[in-house]
C-alpha cells in the first residue's frame, strides 16, 4: 500500500534504516511526525490553518490539503508511527521539475534551542540564505527519456553562489538536454511556466500580496515548492506550473507583526525570475559549478 517516493527532493528520504515520507495510490502523502516538539509544532500549525476563518480562500490553494494524522508502519521497519497525511503534490505526475526553495535570510527564530540556533545561524552563512533571501534546497530537472533527471545532491547545491542560483533557475525552464551543461541555457519554457496569468511568477506574486498583509503567521525554515511538466508544455499541454508552500515546523505566531522575514525573501525570488523573463542571453552563464 505504501511505497518511497519516486520524486522528493529535500528531506530525509525513506532508506537505509532512515525513516522518511511514504505514499499510497491515492493522492496522499505520508510525513512521519519528529519525536520532539517540532512534530507537534506542525501538527499545531495545520489545525490552526484549516479552521482558521482569516486565511483567505484564494491563498488556501499554496498549502498542502491536510487530512490528519494517521499510525502507520515507518518505512525504517521501527514499527506504528504518526505520520501527517497531506496531499501528494508531486507523485501524480509522470516526470516532474521541481525546485524546494527554502525562504528567508534567517531560519531560525529567537524561541528556539541555542543549539538549533546555531546550527541554523552556520548554514544561513555558509548558503545563499543570508545574502539572497533564500536558497535552493531541493532540485529535480528533467531533461527527457533518453537523459532522465538531474538531482544534485545536498552538498552540491549548499555551494550555491547566487551566479549558480541564477543559472540554475534558468536551466529548469530550459530544452537544453542535461549533457548541454556547458551550453547557454535556451529559457525556451520561461515564459510558459514563469510567465503568463497562471504562471509561477503570478503566483508568486499573489503570494505575496498577503505577506504584504498577513500577520497570523511567522515562517521560519519553510520552503517554496515550484513543480511543472516539461512533456506536457512539448505535447501542447498546460505545463501545469504550480507553487506550493511547504514544511511547518517552526512557524510561530505572527502576533500582529508583518512576516518581513520571509516576505524579503520572497520579494527576492521573485525578482530573480522577474529577470529571467526579461534576460537577453549572453555569454556571461557557462555551466554548472563543478561537484565539490
């Protein structure tokens, strides 16, 4: 009934004695609750966000559905656990792109441990984090049957400059196949998936408009999912470019505050691909970084 998933990008995946999310047939996704407090934060958070009557209906459709909490099996083989049962955004399609976009120059937050602060403060220094607002956490292109996916693995993107991540969100809308690194990302799909009324720099724009405005909620080490279909654009299809917000562990009552945290990081997202849709190549971009 349950099965690893095929296209997680950030996270602890399911193997090697390792407990992580696992699926079913039926459109949900299982995300196996942490043992401290952080598990009972998210659980927390989506109770609050489904029966909270100041969340607009238009802004529900950026977060995962939730259908509760459920035991099951953990896919390390430890017996029963808790799991939070989402919809699967991603596992519906055959051969998706996918970008986990963690937002904010700060991950952390003052009510935290010293120890997570820590850990926290290091990564945002040593990241895109502090400098741009955000960093790429989690990647997946797909090139095409013949090349597969690219999925670079955490250390790879952790040395991330911002050229890498300008380059990068490029690339992910590009027909360049995956052995073309050194070629100039062509942007041949940027302004179907980015662009357009039902674009990702749409939605990010709508996004937007209520951290503008929203002062419910402060989200600490949440991360923007940006997912499309390359084969669908190719068959005539909608690319079916979608944004979703992700990871609620640590998010914190807004008490009245405008969320200038991750609404800095967000404008600044949404900058870098503002840019890409108005980009005249040069020569300027020249490949991947080398691995590490």
């Amino acid at each position: 009934m349950f099965k690893v998933p095929d296209h997680q990008v950030a996270g602890h995946r399911a193997s090697n004695g390792v407990i992580g999310p696992l699926i079913d047939d039926s459109g949900n996704f299982y995300k196996p609750l942490q043992n401290d407090e952080r598990g009972s934060k998210e659980v927390a958070f989506y109770k609050n966000f489904a029966l909270n009557s100041e969340i607009p209906d238009q802004i529900r459709k950026f977060f995962p559905i939730y259908h509760g909490t459920q035991l099951i099996e953990a896919s390390d083989g430890s017996g029963l656990h808790p799991h939070l049962v989402l919809e699967d955004i991603v596992s519906s399609r055959p051969n998706p792109s996918i970008a986990d976009i963690k937002i904010g120059s700060r991950t952390w937050y003052l009510e935290a441990s010293e120890d997570y602060i820590s850990k926290c403060l290091k990564k945002d220094r040593e990241t895109t984090s502090l400098p741009l607002g955000f960093r790429i956490s989690g990647l997946q292109i797909y090139g095409s049957k013949e090349s597969g996916v690219w999925k670079p693995d955490k250390k790879y993107l952790k040395n991330f400059t911002a050229d890498d991540v300008r380059l990068v969100l490029r690339k992910f809308v590009s027909s360049n196949s995956l052995e073309d690194s050194g070629k100039e990302p062509d942007c041949s799909f940027a302004s179907t998936v980015y662009g357009g009324s039902t674009g990702i720099l749409a939605q990010l724009l709508e996004l937007k408009a209520w951290f503008e405005e929203q002062t419910i909620y402060h989200f600490y080490s949440s991360s923007v999912l940006i997912v499309y279909e390359k084969e669908s654009i190719l068959k005539g299809m909608s690319s079916g470019a979608t944004v979703k917000l992700v990871d609620f562990a640590h998010v914190i009552e807004g008490n009245g505050v405008i969320d200038h945290n991750f609404l800095g990081g967000l404008c600044s997202l949404i900058k870098f691909i503002s840019e890409i849709l108005t980009y005249v190549p040069n020569n300027t971009y020249k490949a991947f970084p080398k691995k590490p």
